[in-house]
C-alpha cells in the first residue's frame, strides 16, 4: 500500500514540475535533449516525494480521479512556468524595438527555445539574459519557488480560481515596459539622429539621406550597445528578482 501511494505521488509531483520546466528558460527549449529533459524532472521529483509524506494517504478511487489530479497539478505548474515565459519576453521586445530603429529588423536568427525567428538584438538579449539566469542561480530559486508552492497549495488542493484571478495583465504591463525601458536609449538616440538627417536634407537637398542614414544608424546602436552593455547585467537581475516576486505572488506567498 505504501508503495502504491509513493508511486501516485511521484507521478503528481512530477506532473506540476515537468509542466513548469517545459516552458523556462533553457530546461525547455528544444534544443535541450528529451532525455535531459526528463531525467532533470524525475530526479528532482525524487527529492520532493518524502517532503510529501502526509499525501501518501491521498484517497483516489478512480482513474478518472486521478487524471483530474494530474491535471490540476500541471495547470500549477504551467501558471509558475508561464509567469518566466511572460518575463523573459522582455529581452524579445527590446531586441525588436532596437532592431526596429538601427536597421536590422529585416534580418533573422533561429531561436534556441523553439525555433522560430527572431531579430538579431532580441537573440543577443536573450543569450546574454540566460548567461546571467544561469550565473546568478536563479534556476536554483525557481526550484526552490516550486518546493515553496507545495506550502499554499498542496497536491490534492484545488488553487484554479486564485490562478485564474491572478493578474497576468500586471506582468505584462510589467514585461513591457522593462521591454521599452531596455531599448529606449537606441529609440532616442536613432530619433535624434533621424532629426538631424532631415535637417541636413533641408540645408543640403543634393544629399542622399538613404544612403547615409542606414549605415549612420547601425554605427549609432553599435556604438551605443558598447556604452550600455556594461549596465545591463544588473537591470536584467532586476527584472528576474521581479519575476520570483511575481512568481511567489501567484501561489499565495
């Protein structure tokens, strides 16, 4: 008997954690092996269960029961993981913004997470916010965030109404405006030099101001990410403390 509640309670717990690391950082980008993937998730599961032990009397009685666990256990772990995806979004926006105005919008990497196409600024904001996610242990405060959410709501609880109530507005309000805060040196320091190539087009109408202003824009943002590169790693520490705030919000503590 007592096997048999172990084993319903590795599959739970492994249910809310394997639903929140397939949408974090790195653990479930698609580049990172299957079987990585789900050793990572077992073994730290593993570690959970006996910090479950007053669960090992869960009375399920059907299957049907028991895939209703399942799930409530994956939509809790999904809304933590979905909180880091909506956060770290914040690098995609502002790589986009700043490709928009120093030219290089029409130009397109492979992410790393899922493959799709991204801007040249928004790949390099994002590996370089990885580096310092993986440096600065923050995936160490996320497992912790998930062994702290079994504390407000345990498995067999039913948190879906304060999940649904959470406001994921504030985090995307919050996304995009450290998004906008990221990028606005490039926006008005391109603006500002958008000015005085319509200034020296007025005083000098023979100019080609095209020809000009597209490689004078990309020596600007180069020139500018060399000057603000060495401020970035403690904003993107910031907005990752915010993300553990936002994520300690939603399970109540």
């Amino acid at each position: 008997m007592f096997f048999y509640d172990y084993i319903l309670v590795v599959i739970l717990v492994f249910s809310r954690i394997a639903a929140m690391f397939s949408v974090v950082p790195i653990f479930g980008a698609n580049n990172t092996p299957v079987m990585t993937k789900v050793g990572f998730v077992f073994f730290i599961s593993l570690i959970l269960v006996p910090l479950q032990y007053e669960n090992f009397g869960l009375e399920i009685d059907t299957f049907l029961q028991f895939g209703q666990y399942i799930l409530i256990e994956t939509i809790v772990g999904f809304a933590m993981g979905l909180v880091t995806l909506i956060v770290v979004n914040t690098f995609y926006l502002a790589g986009s913004l700043v490709d928009r105005n120093i030219g290089f919008a029409m130009v397109s990497v492979i992410s790393a997470q899922d493959e799709s196409q991204l801007p040249i600024s928004a790949n390099l904001y994002y590996i370089f916010a990885l580096m310092i996610f993986i440096v600065t242990n923050f995936h160490h405060k996320l497992i912790i965030a998930i062994v702290d959410s079994y504390k407000t709501f345990p498995i067999g609880s039913n948190p879906l109404l304060s999940l649904i109530v959470y406001d994921y507005v504030d985090v995307l309000s919050y996304s995009f405006v450290m998004g906008f805060k990221m990028a606005a040196p490039f926006i008005l320091t391109v603006l500002i030099a958008n000015i005085l190539l319509g200034l020296l087009s007025k005083a000098m109408p023979g100019m080609n101001v095209f020809l000009i202003g597209m490689p004078l824009k990309i020596l600007v943002g180069l020139f500018l990410f060399s000057v603000v590169i060495s401020s970035y790693p403690d904003f993107i520490i910031l907005i990752f403390e915010e993300m553990m705030k936002y994520i300690y919000r939603l399970i109540g503590m």
